[in-house]
C-alpha cells in the first residue's frame, strides 16, 4: 500500500520537478518571462564625421530617458538596454541593422540620420518584421518605392517641412527686399528638395525674384572658398543654404570674411544641427535659422524641455538641438505603443505588429512639445524658427522671437504627393 | 566683387593643391613611390596645426603668430616621414601595386589614428585668420591670410626649383631620380636619399594642412577627398613634375573657380573632363615625360 502510494508521489514530484525546469526554460508562462527580461532596444545612430553631432544629441537623450524610465521600473515592467550601434554607409549600417536583430534579439531599432540609410533600412526592416522607429532621414524621394504601406516602420517628420517653414518666414520678413536669391545647398535629395521648395513658395506667393546663382556642394565639404567668391560675385540680396553639417559653420566663416554677409540675408532651415558652432563673430543677426522639432533656449519651452537641457548643458557643456528632441519622442511613443497594447492583451506581452498597430493615432509629450504618430506613421510635431540676434549670453546666436508651427499646417498629408500639395496648399504667411 | 574675385579664389584653391601635391610629386620624381596617403598627411598636419596653435594662444602666444606655430606644428610632424620611409622601404623591389596597397592602408591607419586622437567631429581653428583682415583688389575682397598662403605656394615652388637646380643636394636627387645605380656607383648614397627625399616630401604635405586649416576645417574624411584632387592635378600636370604639380593645381583651380560661376552643375565633371583629355592626347599630363 505505501509502495503505491509513493509511487505516484515519486512520479507527481517528479511532474513538479520537469514543470519547474520548463517553467526556468521559458517554455510555459511566456508571457510573465518576457517581461522579467530587458527590454532591448537598438540605436543606430552616427557617432563622428559630419553628422557626428546629430547622432551624439540623439544618443545622448535616449540614455537620459532610458535612465528616467528605468528608475520607474521601464517600459511594461521592463528595465531597458540599449544596444548602440553606428550609423555609417547603407550597406554597413544594414549589416549591423541584422547584427541588432538575429544577434543581439533586440525588440526595437530606433534611430538613423541620413535619408539614404533609412531608404535602404526601411523594406529590411520590414521584412524581418521589426520595430523600426526613424529619427530622421525622412526626406521625400524615393519614400513612396521603399515603404509605401510600411507596417513596422515609423518615420519622424518629413525633412522639407522645415524649408517651408522658413520659405515663409523669409516672405514674411524680406518680402520687399528678395529681388536677387541665391542657394547654396548640399548636392543631394535634401539640399536639392529644400531649394526646389524654397523657389517655389517665393513663385506661389508672387514673389518677383531672379535666382543669381545655383551652388552645389558635396557633403562635409570643408573649402567653400570657390563657392564663396561665385556667390559674392553674384551680388545676391538673400541666400538660401540647407547645410546643415560641419560644413555650414565654414562656409558662414568664409562668407563673412570676404564680407558676404554684411549686405546679404541668410535662410538657414536646418541650421540647429550646428547651433552652437555658428558663432556671433560671423553669423549676422536677422537669419531665418531653423531648429526643426526642438530650440533650446525657447522662453515657452515645457519643464520637461528645461530639465533636459539643464542635464545637457550640465553634462557635456552644450546645448541639445532636434536630434534629441526626435530621440525621446520616438521612445516616448514606443511607450505609450507597448502600454496601449499590454493593456489591450491584459497584461501579456504584445508582439511587434501589436505594438505597431497601436502606434498611430497616440499622442505624446516630447521635449518640444506635443506630438503624435499619424496613420501613414509620420509624426506631427511643432517646428521652432525665428530671426537670430547677438543679444544673449552665448558665443552664438539664438532666436530674437520663437515662431513655432504645427506640421499639420506645412506638412503634406497622408498619401499626397508633396510637390502636388505644395502647389495646391494655401499657407499663411 | 568680380572676375577678379574668382581668379582669386581660384588661384587659392590651386595654392592649397600645390601644397598638397608638391611632396607627392617630389616623391614620386626621385622614388618612383605614388604616395596614396599624401592627403592623409596633409589632414594630420592640419589636426596638429590646430591643436599645437590652439594651445600655444592659450599659453599666450600673440594672435598676429599663429602662423608660425602652424609653421612649427608642420615642419614638426613632418618627421613622420622618416619612419614611415623605413616601413616603404621594404616594398621598394616589389612590384607598383605593393606600393598602392601599403599606401592606402597607410590612409585607412592615419584615419583611425586621427579619430583616436581627435575624435570624429571636424576640428577647426578659431578664426584668427582674419587677424590680419582682408585685402582687396579691383573690388574684389580676400582675407589676406589667404594671400599669404598663395605667396607661401609661390614661395614652395621657387625654393624647390633653386633647391632642385641649384644646390649639390639638389643635383644629387635629381641623379638619383635619372639613375639610381650610376649615381650609387657614383657615391651617392642613395638609401640617404630616399630617406631625406620622402621626409621632405611629407613635411611638404603636413606644411601644406597646417598653413591653409585656418582658412577652412578639417574632418577625417578630407585625406581620402584630397587624394582624388590631387591625382586629377598630377594627371594634368604629368606625374614626378614639380612645374607639371603647378600647372595642373592651377589648372584645377580655376576651372573650379570658372564652372561654380558658369555652370556650377559641371563643377565637378569640368575636372574629368580635363584629365580624360589629358590622359587620351597627352598620357604623360602636360610636363611629364613619356614612358620609354
């Protein structure tokens, strides 16, 4: 009789012993495993050359938060890792792209700069089925063929959003004054996109305007001085220039010490990249001068913003520019994503599409101030611009008066054709 | 500003280039070595320029003598040149390709030593340049340390030729470059030669960086950029020619200088054209000499 009854005891400690073993294996009760794990979440950003600063900025406030939200136990429950990798040509940045996901298993990529690497990203992205959240690099071209109903892509706003803007800030400020308008951009998709947009809001608005003289430089180039003397010599009363690397603090240099930019306007859309290298002594007052999604030293900026930037300029003695601002913004966003769809599974970890799919329509509170993931998976966010003045305590220049636009305003809406809706929109001036 | 500006900023340009290819030609004349990483010397003498003057205002050199640190700093990391002429000299009997894989891997080595040292981002000097303000010529206006670094290239060329042509060191390694053996048999000693050849070759180059940083700024990126220019400029000009190193800089400044102005979408493709021509009429580039 013992003999029987300790053989099923033996056989039913032994089912206990094999349960515990799959339960440690993560074979039952996957959901409660997945979320005692970390969440990990790769970061492919540049971290030197040209765009070396751009990805710094980034990086630099995805660790803030990630430490902010650690300390409140995470994201779902999940402490969070970041796997940062760096951002170089497409084809190396997509090789570590599948380091992140078949080595690394991480459950989200954030990140990446330039336009050609989130082109090349996007359908790899897509194919292997993964939370891809860009930074940036979301300029028009080519966006329609690479990911034309992108499911685990989200892209931050378009790029040309921040020309138009200054397109017409120059309107409103130099209307009068614009006869002779040069450019001198980037010889690539986005400079030429942004001077394309440029001229054609000056046509929109009937402004009489003669082009003096078209520059095209290779990116990250550090003599201009050639370019420098053609657009002296073309005598122009407003430059147009969406540099926006190491290459524009050189040329405002070398333009100001041939003179060129005592009589000359300047309309910089994207020049926050470089806030704090454009110093007074050759950056005029009166720019139209761009700091896309984030200024950091605007008087209406959230206590979330000010914190920010006093960690920053406490830590690394600079100053955060939009980089940051889109960084946080896409973690802010994957975290109202994976509590949305916790939530909607009570409680049991989402899959990606589930995270995915409960991405668009949410609102969040980034550094700039509030933004929100629309349907097609473009963000909505407020753009910072202004006149620059020498009246502060920086060796730079900053912003005489914010003025601040929703890209629901000047961004195009969901799937129209940008340069159709350029042509068919009415702005305000 | 006018046509006169655009010259100006041409001949600049073609200073800078001259700076930069002088050693790779005096190089190649005497040793038949095709230096790859001649822009990579070029970008370190430009960081140490930076940094070395950087710190010398900050112990309070006086600002009108950043030139001379910038001097110093050059002529100091040119002795690179010596090492490095040790470790080409191991691949002297091999055959050209040799040369071109040790030279690019020299560019791939100087990138990452130039990152570590420096870090990614571009550096650039404050702008003292304009310490000396501008010159202007027929209304035409130019940061007159600009006209100084095209009077140092002026300078550079006239001293080579007297250098080359008139001093017993000079002749010797213009021997040398005719014939290596007859001038050993001779009593030159042409492994000293070879070592002083290469060492003033680099310094060319590091000067070069030093003295035009001030005018711009400099990146990782720019030993790989300025290779491709100086080629297009030695091309033109006939390889191992120090007038040809003149002639071509020249050449590929202006038409630089002309295409920005005329037709700015061929900036780049005026230059080919040029070296395409060059290369289909005239292989050996404008004083070069023929392959016999």
């Amino acid at each position: 009789m013992s003999d029987n009854l300790n053989l099923p005891r033996r056989k039913a400690l032994k089912k206990i012993g094999a349960g515990m073993a799959l339960g440690a294996s993560g074979l039952l009760s996957a959901p409660a495993f997945a979320q005692n794990k970390p969440l990990k979440i790769g970061v492919i950003a540049p971290r030197g050359g040209i765009a070396g600063t751009a990805g710094e900025g980034g990086i630099r406030a995805m660790e803030w938060s990630v430490a902010k939200l650690n300390a409140m136990n995470g994201i779902g429950g999940r402490k969070i890792e970041l796997v940062i990798q760096e951002e170089t040509s497409p084809k190396e940045t997509i090789d570590r792209y599948r380091k992140l996901v078949l080595q690394d298993r991480v459950d989200a990529v954030h990140g990446v700069i330039s336009s050609g690497v989130s082109l090349a990203l996007a359908p790899a992205a897509e194919q292997s089925q993964m939370l891809t959240l860009l930074w940036d690099g979301t300029t028009q071209d080519g966006v329609k063929e690479m990911m034309p109903n992108p499911k685990y892509v989200f892209r931050a706003i378009d790029n040309e959003v921040d020309a138009v803007m200054s397109s017409l800030l120059a309107i409103r400020h130099f209307k009068g004054s614009m006869v002779r308008v040069a450019g001198i951009n980037a010889d690539y998709t986005y400079g030429r996109n942004t001077w394309t947009t440029f001229t054609a809001i000056l046509k929109k608005f009937g402004i009489a305007h003669e082009v003096v003289t078209e520059q095209w430089v290779k990116v990250g180039t550090m003599d201009l001085t050639s370019n420098v003397a053609t657009l002296k010599t073309a005598k122009p009363d407003v430059i147009f220039t969406s540099m926006l690397f190491a290459d524009l603090p050189v040329f405002m240099r070398q333009a100001h010490n041939v003179g060129l930019t005592e009589n000359c306007k300047f309309v910089m859309p994207a020049a926050g990249w470089q806030q704090t290298a454009m110093k007074k002594e050759f950056t005029p007052e009166g720019v139209v001068f761009g700091h896309s999604t984030m200024y950091f030293d605007n008087p209406a900026a959230s206590p979330l913003q000010k914190e920010f930037v006093r960690w920053y300029a406490d830590k690394y003695k600079d100053y955060p520019h939009w980089e940051s601002d889109r960084a946080y913004f896409c973690l802010q966003l994957y975290k109202a994503g994976v509590e949305r769809a916790l939530a909607a599974k009570s409680g049991s970890w989402p899959s990606s599409i589930e995270i995915a799919m409960a991405m668009p329509g949410l609102k969040v509170e980034s550094l700039g101030g509030p933004a929100s993931m629309r349907a097609d998976h473009i963000a909505n966010q407020l753009i910072f611009q202004g006149l620059t003045t020498h009246k502060n305590a920086y060796d730079f220049p900053t912003l005489a008066s914010v003025e601040t636009m929703s890209t629901e305003q000047i961004q195009k809406p969901a799937g129209a054709d940008f340069w159709q809706w350029l042509e068919s929109t009415k702005f305000k001036v | 500003m006018s046509l006169i500006g655009i010259l100006m900023a041409g001949v600049f340009h073609a200073a800078a280039l001259f700076l930069l290819t002088s050693g790779l030609q005096l190089v190649f004349g005497v040793q038949r070595i095709v230096n790859l990483a001649c822009g990579s010397l070029y970008a370190l003498g430009a960081y140490v320029g930076i940094s070395f003057t950087t710190w010398a205002l900050a112990q309070g050199l006086p600002v009108p003598m950043f030139p001379l640190a910038l001097l110093a700093a050059g002529l100091v990391v040119g002795l690179i040149g010596l090492p490095l002429e040790r470790l080409i000299s191991t691949i002297y009997k091999r055959p050209e390709s040799f040369q071109l894989l040790l030279t690019f891997s020299l560019i791939l080595v100087f990138q990452d030593v130039l990152r570590f040292f420096w870090g990614a981002n571009p550096q650039q000097l404050a702008n003292v340049a304009m310490h000396y303000g501008s010159v202007s010529l027929w209304g035409a206006q130019m940061p007159a340390y600009n006209v100084f670094v095209i009077l140092l290239a002026i300078a550079t060329a006239v001293g080579l030729g007297w250098f080359l042509g008139r001093t017993t060191l000079g002749k010797m390694l213009r021997a040398t470059a005719e014939n290596r053996e007859a001038s050993a048999a001779m009593g030159v000693n042409v492994r000293m030669v070879y070592l002083l050849v290469f060492t003033l070759g680099t310094t060319l180059s590091t000067v070069g960086g030093a003295m035009v940083v001030p005018t711009a700024a400099v990146s990782l990126q720019i030993g790989v950029d300025l290779v491709v220019e100086a080629f297009a400029v030695i091309v033109i000009g006939g390889l191992g020619s120090m007038k040809g190193a003149a002639a071509g800089a020249l050449i590929v400044g202006l038409i630089r200088a002309a295409a920005l102005v005329l037709y700015p979408e061929v900036e780049v493709l005026a230059t080919y054209v040029i070296v395409l021509a060059v290369l289909v009429f005239k292989p050996s580039g404008l004083f070069g000499k023929a392959a016999v």
